[in-house]
C-alpha cells in the first residue's frame, strides 16, 4: 500500500510491485517506525510479562500461604501470634553450641589456641581466596606456544604451594583438636577431603607415562578444586542464611517437584503418542536388511533383526514381526554409515538439512517426541520457556510456515502391512490429515499452552519460589520480633558459660547473659541500674533447677519477653 507505506510480506517479489513504491524522482520510498516498533515491544515486556507474570505469581503464593498456615494452625491467629509460634518452633529444635577440648599434653597446647582463633580463620580464608585466583590462570592444552606453557606451570606450580598450606593446616589441626575432634567437624571432613582430591590431581598431573584411569576422570578430579571456595560459607553469616533456607526448604521442594515430574510424564505421554513421527527422516528408528513381505512372504527369507548402532534412535517394533522395512528412499548419509554405500545425486532425495535429515531448527534431535525419555527432556526445557513456541509451531500442519518443507503425508514411518503394501503414516503434525489442519493447530496451542500455564508458571514460578520466599521469611527476615540472628546470638553468649553444651550454666551468670545479649532478647547497651535488673530476672520467671539454669527454659523466657514487649506497644497504640 504505497499511501500507507507497508509492505506486504513477499510482495515486492511478485511483478505486481514494480513501481507501486516509487517517489515521483523514481526512488524507492519505504518508511519504518523504528522508535514506535521499540516503545511497543518495551511497553509489552512491562506489562505483558513483568505485571502479569507477578500478578500470577503473586495469587499462587497467596493461596500456597493461606492453605499453609491452615495445615499449621495459623490461619486463626494475628501476625504476632504466628510470629511467636514460628519462633517457639526454631526453639525447640536449637541446641547449644560445642567449644573443642584442651588437649591434655602441655605441647599441644600452642596448636590448640591457634588453630582455634580468629586470626587462623582469617589466614585461611584468605589463602583460599588467593587460591580462587591462581585456579583462573590454569589452561586446557599444555603443548601450546611458550606464554600458555608458563600460565599451565604456574598453575601447577601453585597448586602444590596451596596443597602444602592446606596440608600444613591439617596438620596443626590434627596436632590442636586431635583426630577424634578433627572428624566430628563436617567442615574438617569437607577440608580433608579436598586435601587428598589436591594429593591425587598433583601425583596424576606428574606421572609422565600413561595413567592408569581415564583422562575424563582426572578432569572431574581437578574440577572438584573449585569447591575449596565453599568453605568461605564458614565465615560468611549472610550466606549460611539463605544455605539454611534452602536446606529447609528441601522437604517441601520435592514433594512439589514429585509433582512436576508426574505432570511431565502425563504430558510426555500425550505428546509421544500424538507427534513421535513429526518431521520423520528414513532410518531414524533403525533399518531391516530384508525385503517388504508380500503375498509370496513365505518363500521369502525372514528378516534380519539385527539393528546397527551407528543408525540414530531406535527400531520400531509394534509387535514381534513387524519391524520398520522404509520403502522409501534412504538418505546418502545412512548407506555412508552403515553399509559403506555412496548413492548417486539423482538417486538422492530431497531433505530439508544439509545432513540428509528432516530435521528443523527447533524440533530436532535434540528435542523431539519420538520416545517417551526425550519427551521428557524436551518438555523439561519447554517447562522453562526455552524455545516452547517454536517446538510448537514445528508441530502445526503442513500449510503452517515452512513446515510443508520437512514433512510428508505419505513418508512417515512404516508401522505394518496390509496386502502386501506398506502401512506408511504421515509426517506432518499429529498426522490426522490434511483437512483437519485447524484442529492440529487447535491442538497443539492447547497442550504447550496448558502445560506452561501449569509447569511454567503455576509450579516453577509460583510454588517453587513460594516455598523458598516463606522458608527465607521465617529464617532471614527482620520483621519478626525474634530472628533466627537473635537466636544465633544468644547461643553465642551461652558458649562463654557452656563450652561443652551440656544445656546448663550456673544461675549466677545469668545477669552476665543478658547484659551481653544485644537486644530483644537482652538488655545489650541500654543502662539499668541493679534495681532494673533485678526487677527483671524476677519477671522473667526463669526455673533455678539446684543453681542451675537450662538452656531452653532460658531462651524461651527471653523469647516470650520479646512477644509480650510487642503487644503491649500494640495495646497501648489501640488505646
């Protein structure tokens, strides 16, 4: 339409547009809207997927919340109510933090203070993190010019440094705490472990004749160096929060993902049944070596049903005597693999690849529907968004885009034979016929559409994220009035009284306790006279078992002080 500037696709290939877009100084005049184009497809995003992807997010969440709190109890009770049971919960499931034991022989005793100080850890964690750096100038190919030659032996180089000073720290551990306390900490096991993993990649890296394992496993073996950069999680408080939440999060995770794998199998189920020989290639399923049966079959020889693997997928055998016999014109590529054949160029067919292959650019053999366990790989990437509309689209019938291109009514596989003639089914789509193209295309969009709907947002983006977004709310949040930063603050205080757990400290350092409690819990750097102080161990009501105080029973008193301090405030700001 040359008054409105649009091109219709394909048009100006016909005859019908010499000259309809032409100025009158015989230039062509074509003009795009390139800013509108952009502030559309932006405006879209906006609103399309960031709105209305949260929008359902957000309802999924709400009801995955409310049926939650209706299975713990909480649906009837206020924010500060849920709040103090959640806390009682952490409670009861704490326990008090463990101090190592002083060797009893005086020349161990040097090697127990400095393997148990600040100062250690932080030598340490800095050596691990120099160690991350020296691992980024390592190279794949040693046998290359002289400047890569010298990154690869500084690489080794180094790596036998670092082993040396994990070694050496090992070493004065095992000298400080003794093997039995060595081992009972995960991460001293973690740290021995990667010690001998550092001991095998060195020996192996150093053997100059042929090693005894395979060289894939060595890779795996170095690989495994880069996990040394886990123990700074040791140090790091905030990561221990959100590693702490996905742990917890992990019984809930696979109940939902026992979910997404049984939707995955129903649908693999359908889609398997309805588009395993969409975009079909002769030889794909394997190939017999006899001829078609016909009315003579039984003065025929029987078939050979020996399949060569160097054919991709499998044979198709819907019972014992029918295996595929391909009529059809095989690719060049088949005789070249498996019987060592060249075919000439007029006897070679048509296929839509380079590769002898009907393949397309999204439905391939890397994703397809031809069995059950690649349909469930595809549909795992579909469930993501990867990709799902062009899988689909390849899916459509034959007058849909280029699809008429790698498809055939008649050159589908062969699945039986009736009067001596092959039983051949369609290639294209779900194979119902060419006149029921608009219930295929109806099909198709259906089923990607359901399974996203459920899959994608209804499960990936919505119950997963939940689960993980609530374990995080009651471990990491500071909304509460009892964190689980309180709580871990608390069992740090407990230590300087109770170095080997034992749940219990003497009653007299109670006053201590809560001086050195940072608030809620304790009074931290507010001042109180001694009467203050008093007045509050006496409205705590902490049980005194015969001097002693318990753990529990102490931060559960703390606890409810911090709950009963949060409603009076409410009261009084009702009043």
């Amino acid at each position: 339409d040359a008054a409105q500037k649009y091109v219709s696709p394909y048009w100006l290939t016909t005859k019908q547009a010499d000259g309809k877009l032409l100025t009158p100084n015989g230039e062509e005049e074509h003009d795009t809207l390139p800013w509108l184009t952009a502030f559309l497809f932006v405006l879209w995003i906006v609103l399309g997927c960031f709105v209305l992807l949260n929008m359902v997010i957000g309802v999924v969440l709400d009801s995955f919340n409310r049926m939650q709190q209706e299975n713990e109890g909480l649906a009837m009770m206020t924010d500060a109510q849920s709040d103090w049971v959640k806390a009682q919960k952490e409670i009861i499931a704490k326990r008090p933090l463990k101090k190592p034991s002083p060797p009893r022989q005086a020349w161990r005793l040097p090697y127990f203070r400095l393997v148990c100080s600040d100062a250690f850890d932080l030598v340490v964690m800095a050596v691990i993190v120099v160690n991350t750096i020296f691992m980024m100038v390592d190279i794949y190919e040693p046998n290359s010019p002289s400047t890569l030659q010298s990154l690869w032996r500084l690489g080794f180089i180094s790596n036998c440094v670092f082993f040396g000073l994990y070694s050496l720290e090992m070493l004065l551990k095992w000298m400080g705490l003794g093997l039995r306390q060595y081992f009972k900490d995960a991460w001293n096991v973690f740290d021995f472990s990667l010690v001998i993993i550092t001991a095998v990649d060195i020996a192996f890296a150093s053997m100059q004749t042929e090693l005894p394992i395979p060289g894939g496993v060595l890779r795996v073996v170095r690989l495994l160096r880069v996990v040394r950069v886990l123990r700074l999680l040791k140090r790091a408080k905030q990561l221990q929060t959100i590693i702490a939440t996905v742990r917890v999060s992990m019984p809930g995770l696979r109940n939902i993902g026992l979910l997404m794998c049984l939707l995955m199998y129903i649908f693999a189920i359908f889609f398997t049944q309805l588009y395993w020989a969409t975009n079909y290639t002769p030889g794909n399923f394997g190939q017999t070596t006899c001829t078609a049966p016909n009315a003579s079959a039984a003065a025929a020889e029987p078939c050979d049903t020996s399949f060569d693997n160097k054919a991709s997928g499998a044979p198709v055998a819907f019972n014992a005597d029918v295996r595929e016999a391909l009529p059809q014109n095989l690719p060049c590529s088949y005789f070249r693999q498996v019987n060592g054949e060249v075919c000439a160029a007029d006897e070679a067919p048509y296929y839509f690849s380079s590769a002898d292959s009907n393949w397309g650019e999204s439905l391939n053999r890397h994703a397809n529907f031809q069995s059950l366990s690649i349909a469930f790989l595809t549909l795992f990437r579909c469930a993501t968004g990867e990709s799902f509309n062009l899988i689909m689209h390849d899916l459509f019938p034959p007058d849909w885009g280029d699809n008429m291109l790698r498809c055939c009514p008649t050159c589908g596989p062969v699945v039986d034979y009736e009067g001596g003639e092959p039983v051949v089914l369609s290639s294209c789509g779900a194979g119902w016929g060419a006149s029921t193209g608009v219930l295929e295309t109806l099909l198709a969009v259906s089923l990607f559409f359901l399974y996203y709907v459920l899959l994608g947002y209804v499960i990936l983006n919505g119950l997963f994220i939940g689960v993980i977004v609530d374990n995080f709310t009651n471990i990491g949040s500071d909304n509460s009035d009892v964190t689980l930063r309180d709580i871990e603050a608390f069992r740090t205080v407990w230590l300087r009284y109770d170095e080997k757990g034992s749940f219990v400290v003497s009653s007299q350092n109670l006053l201590a306790i809560l001086q050195q409690l940072p608030q809620p819990l304790g009074v931290g750097d507010r001042t109180r006279s001694r009467a203050d102080l008093l007045a509050l161990l006496a409205e705590l009501n902490i049980p005194d078992h015969g001097g002693y105080i318990h753990f529990n029973e102490t931060l559960t008193a703390l606890s409810q002080r911090a709950f009963c301090e949060r409603l009076n405030h409410e009261r009084l700001a009702r009043r």
